[in-house]
C-alpha cells in the first residue's frame, strides 16, 4: 500500500514538473523566458513550447498587437504667435525588439506610456512653435503629424518599439482665450446686427416718408380736381339759374325768398322777431309785386 501511494505521488510530481516546463504562445503575444533574472530566450512563432521547470526558467507574454497611447493630460502649447493652444493626440505603437522592451520598461506596458508620453509631448511642442494657429488648424496639420512620427522614430528604437502612426484628435484655444474670442465673436455678431437695425430703420424712414410725400401728392391733386369739378359744375349752375331767373325775374325774386325763408327757419326751435309789413315776408303775404304764382291767383 505504501508502494502505491509511493508510486502515485511520483507520478503526480512527474506530471506537475512536465505541466511546468510546457507552455503555450498565442499568435498575439511574444514569449520571453527568463532564467535566474536573465533573458534566455524570446519566442515570437505561436505554439507549444518547452523550457525548465520554475525557478530554473520562467516566462512572460508580450502582446505584440498594434497599441494606442492618448495624450494623458492637455497642456497648453505656445505658436510662433505666442497663441496658446491645447492638443489632443494619439500615437499607435507595438514591440518589434521584445529584449530593448523589456531592459528599458519591464513587462509592464504602463511604464512605457509614462515614459514616451513626456517625449511625445516635447515633439508636439517644438513642432508647434514653429507654426502659426491657422497652419496648425488646417494647412500645416498633416506636417505636423508627419515631422512628429519622424522625431519619434529615432526615440522609439530605444524603447524597442515602432511609431506606427501619430494623429492630432483635437485644436482647441485655452479656456480663457476660448472665452475671449466667443466675446470678441458675440461683440462682432451684435455691432453687424445693429448695423442691420440702422439701416432698415433708415430705409424704413424713407419709405414712410416717401409715402406720406406721395399721399399728400394725391390728395392734393385729388383736391384740385374735385374744386375744379365742383367749380364747373357751379359755373353751369349758375349758368342755369341766371338763364332761368332771366327769362322770369319775378321768379327768380320769389324763387330767393323761399331760399332765404329755408335758411332762415331751418329748426322748428328759431324764433325770429320781425315787422309782418316787412317786405321780408312779402313773398308770404302774397301780392302781385312778390311775382309767385300765389299772387297771380
């Protein structure tokens, strides 16, 4: 019995330290195996591999796929305009010397972005002093990005990576100038729209002007016409009337009596104190000298 629990515990000791010196690469990943602290080996090709049993080798697994660093914080860069700008960027990367890698940043990928990011940053600043703001917005932006992937790919083989590519995401001015220029842009955008104001005013002023100077035209020329109208027309009245009191002046005597007692008594209200023998009421009292046909009768 004990030479079976003998046996199966060597077995079990067998099968760990074979597990242990058996491990498997990924497409994806480098695998680095270390003895006693030094590099032994780096085994890029995927697949099943061997080495001795820990402490005698170990192993740590890179990932060998392409990485994105962001710009962790924004800093405020200065143009040849001694303009302030804030610049968001990314730089995409991956090991090529797994060895270099390891020396300079460990296994830990962090240490590598903590270190190249202050050596991104310092390219985007000698780059940017170089430019104005209009050439980093839009004309010179490609350059930028450009010469930035060339300044960097010197650096990178130090730290046993590659620069794949180098992009700007975002251009903003600092906050207070970003306040400063939306000021300066309302200002602008408020004196145009009072420009706009006066001038309608103005063109307002003059068509109501023109209007009322038009207006008072018409109606003047209306009134002339109308008196001149209404002058014809009492021209021909009185051409009638003097044709007809003409042909009978007795009538026409009697005919401005009864015009002058109309006017005279035009409310039942007036009271007029009067001598009948006047010869105001002659007409009313009849007569052959009154001419009416009252008379005649």
């Amino acid at each position: 019995m004990n030479r079976i629990a003998l046996v199966l515990g060597g077995v079990i000791a067998a099968l760990l330290v074979a597990a242990s010196t058996l491990f498997v690469v990924d497409q994806r990943q480098v695998a680095v195996v270390y003895a006693l602290g030094e590099i032994k080996e780096v085994i890029t090709e995927p697949g099943l591999k061997f080495k001795l049993p820990p402490p005698f080798q170990n192993v740590v697994f890179l990932d060998r796929r392409i990485q994105t660093m962001d710009s962790p914080e924004t800093r405020p860069v200065f143009t040849a305009e001694k303009k302030s700008l804030v610049i968001d960027w990314l730089v995409k990367w991956r090991i090529t010397e797994p060895r270099q890698f390891i020396r300079n940043n460990g296994t830990d990928m962090r240490n590598l972005e903590n270190r190249l990011s202050p050596v991104v940053q310092a390219a985007f600043n000698e780059e940017i002093t170089k430019r104005t703001v209009g050439g980093v917005l839009s004309a010179e932006r490609e350059k930028v990005m450009h010469d930035v992937q060339v300044r960097l790919a010197e650096e990178a083989k130090s730290f046993g990576i590659e620069i794949i590519d180098v992009r700007i995401k975002r251009v903003d001015f600092v906050a207070s100038i970003t306040d400063a220029v939306y000021r300066r842009m309302k200002s602008e955008r408020e004196q145009v729209a009072n420009e706009l104001r006066s001038t309608g005013q103005a063109e307002g002023e003059k068509i109501r002007a023109d209007a009322d100077r038009q207006r008072e035209v018409i109606m003047a020329e209306a009134y002339r016409d109308a008196q001149k109208v209404k002058g014809e027309g009492d021209a021909k009245a009185s051409a009638l009337y003097a044709e007809a009191f003409g042909r009978d002046p007795q009538f026409a005597q009697f005919y401005r009596s009864l015009e002058a007692y109309r006017t005279s008594f035009s409310k039942k209200s007036d009271v007029m104190v009067v001598d009948p023998s006047s010869d105001f009421f002659k007409a009313m009292r009849g007569g052959s000298s009154a001419g009416s046909p009252a008379g005649k009768k």
